[in-house]
C-alpha cells in the first residue's frame, strides 16, 4: 500500500540474499513486524536518506527505560512533539 501511495501500482516488492527489501530506485523503506503486526513505510529517496521502522513491546518497559532508548532513536524536534502529546494514544 505505501508503494502504491508513492505510484507504484504494480511493483512486485524483492527480497536481497540478505533477507532485505529491494525497494525501487528512486525509493527508500522500512519494514518492520512481530507475531502480531506488520508495518512498512516509504518516501521518495529526494526527501530522505534514511527511512527506520521498529516494532517494540513497550508496556512492559518502565517509562525510563522508554525516556532512555527514544533520545537514540528520535531528533529533538521530535522529542519535542511528543512531549506535547498524548503518548499513551500510541500505544494499542
């Protein structure tokens, strides 16, 4: 679906020997799953260099552990938003 977002309606998405996706020239993308979800998210390579995604269990981390871990993995304009939010509405 995030392909097609992109115009890529029939893109038949590859897997590298390295068990990573093999996205379209012009794209970049993450993938992510568990035993209970998967996600994928895309953009064109114009707009990003890099594109993560992680699946974690975070209701059983305590809110240190998670304060902790997000100042690695999210800018402080991020920071910022989710300081403004509520972050409990992220959290199924």
């Amino acid at each position: 679906l995030c392909l097609r977002k992109l115009g890529y309606h029939q893109f038949d998405l590859a897997t590298h020997a390295e068990r990573f996706p093999v996205w379209p020239a012009d794209v970049v993308g993450s993938l992510s799953h568990n035993s209970e979800f998967a996600v994928a998210c895309t953009c064109y390579e114009r707009n990003a260099n890099l594109l993560g995604l992680d699946i974690e269990r975070v209701s059983d981390r305590s809110e240190e552990d998670i304060e902790s871990l997000s100042k690695y993995v999210l800018t402080p304009p991020e920071l910022k938003y989710l300081d403004s939010v509520d972050t409990l509405s992220f959290v199924a």
